[in-house]
C-alpha cells in the first residue's frame, strides 16, 4: 500500500514537498508524480516518482491524455491515499482514486488567499474528495483549514546588515511561456556592481540585458545561491518565495501582472501582499522596485520554528 503524491513542478510542488513530513495518519511510504525537470529531478533523487507529460495551465487536453496513465500508476502501486496541492495534474487524478473510493486529499495552494483556483473550483463540485485550504479566512464546511507552508517563520534584523549588495539571486520560477521581462530590466541597473547575481530568468529573453541568465537552475544550485546572498528578489510565486524563507531570507517579492502578459491570473498580488503583511516579504510592484529595497530586505533572515505545525487529514 502507498501513498501518491501528486503535483505540478515549481510552486505546487514546493508545497506539497514542505507539506509532506508535517502530514499525519497516512502511510509514509510514497510515491510522486510530477513533471520531469531540474527541481524535481534534484530534490527527489533517492525517492520513488513517476515523471508524467506536463499539463499546462486550464489545459484541459493534456489532461484528458493524462488520465489513462493515472489509471496505470493508482494500479501499479496499490494505492491508499492520494494528496495534491495541483495545479491541473489533479484533474488527471483525483476523480478517478475518488471514484474507486482511495482517500483522497487536494490541498489549495497558500497562493490562493481569497477563495479556490480553477482547479480548486473543479474539484470541488466532484463527489469522494477531502478540500483544505491555508487560509482560515475562507474556510467553511467543504474547505477545511488545514495550516499553511508559511507557519513557523519568523523575521529576525540583522545586528550588522551588509553596507553593499555583493551577492543576489533573482528568481522567476519554472513557469513556460510567461515572460518577466521589466522585472530584469530593473534589477540589471540595480546590481550591475554586484559581485555575484545567480540570474533565472525562465522564459524570458535576457540576451540584450548584458547579464548571464539561466532559464532553469537546479533546486540544490538555487538554494545555495539563496543561502549564500544578501538579498533575493523574486516574482511572488508561493514556491519561490518558500524556497528563499527555507534558505533564510526575506525576499523582495514582485508579482506578475496578467494585465501586461506576464501571468494568466493576479494571484501574485494576493501572495506578495500577505507575506509582506506577515513580516515575511517585501511586496514591490516593477515600477515601485528600487535599489534601496534591496538593502531593505538584507536588513533580515528568517529563522523557523523546531517544531512546524502536525496536519492532520
């Protein structure tokens, strides 16, 4: 018998893998399944996955030619439990463990602060599935509140906060076909005298920007950069944002706006706005970022409680 863990790469998945250890009641032994990239493949070696075509966002296609393999892999593994925190990967498998009568469990994103995503929405009107959310605030009958990735930081000032930024990581998550491209614009001014910028710019194209960008970057080469810079700035993707809280430091979060192609949604907004109401980010819009900011946000780390909140399914 096992467990499945099932979520898209980047932010879901970063969740799902904060998540995981806390989660109480259900079988340890596990199975993922995700999408191949350089996160996944760095943070679950060692671990037993299954790598699965990607889906992309409402992409409702792929997910109908997915769920013939969920059928094959909640078979092959004699399956008890399914978790997710989504996004569209769901789709492909929580109906189908419901309907067969597994626990099933989806988890909403800590990006959603105001109510359900779309696969949220979905799920919701399908028979046999538990729904928690981070969010105590829209709790109710059906969305249980569960706790959130976020519990536990704390921001602490730095005695002796850098007088200059010599190492900086600026991230924009594992995201395709959204560029960011103002984001870079900015922050190529703001840290050309930097000694040291770990540059992921995804999908966006940096080639006249006279910096050396990485589309995508290992999560143990990310983290490292991250643990080891003064400062990391961000979009507001909720697996961003937790990586550079996990490595200790307190973001400067820019979130896309759809408005200007950059997103298919302005959840961003929401996720940047609470975790600079938490203490735990600065929220900047691209044209409000300036290089003061910077030292701002190196002004702090961020530490952890020993002991995270158990959650219970």
């Amino acid at each position: 018998m096992t467990t499945m863990l099932i979520a898209s790469s980047g932010g879901h998945f970063t969740q799902l893998a904060e998540l995981w250890p806390r989660i109480q009641g259900v079988n340890p032994e596990c199975v993922w399944v995700t999408f191949d990239s350089p996160q996944t493949r760095s943070m679950l070696q060692g671990q037993r996955v299954e790598y699965v075509p990607y889906i992309k966002p409402r992409g409702l296609v792929s997910v109908l030619r997915n769920v013939p393999q969920a059928f094959k892999l909640i078979r092959k593994y004699n399956v008890d439990t399914v978790i997710s925190t989504g996004s569209a990967i769901a789709l492909a498998y929580l109906p189908y463990s419901a309907v067969r009568g597994i626990p099933t469990h989806y988890i909403e994103s800590a990006t959603r602060v105001e109510g359900p995503s779309v696969t949220g929405k979905a799920l919701s009107r399908m028979p046999g599935i538990k729904f928690y959310n981070q969010h105590e605030v829209w709790a109710d009958e059906q969305w249980s509140y569960l706790g959130s990735v976020f519990d536990g930081f704390e921001t602490v000032k730095l005695d002796n906060p850098p007088k200059k930024i010599r190492r900086a990581v600026v991230s924009v998550g594992t995201m395709e076909d959204y560029s960011f491209r103002e984001f870079f614009v900015r922050l190529a001014t703001y840290l050309k005298d930097a000694d040291s910028v770990l540059w992921q710019t995804g999908s966006t194209d940096v080639s006249d920007l006279n910096i050396d960008g990485k589309e995508v970057v290992p999560a143990h080469e990310l983290e490292q950069a991250m643990r080891e810079a003064d400062v990391v700035i961000a979009h507001a993707g909720t697996g961003t944002a937790l990586t550079s809280l996990r490595m200790g430091k307190k973001p400067i979060l820019v979130p896309r706006d759809s408005s200007h192609g950059q997103h298919i949604d302005n959840h961003q907004f929401q996720t940047a706005a609470l975790l600079d109401k938490m203490g735990l980010a600065l929220s900047r819009k691209v044209e409000n970022l300036n290089e003061q900011n910077l030292y701002e946000a190196a002004s702090y780390k961020i530490v952890r409680s020993d002991k995270p909140r158990l959650l219970h399914l």
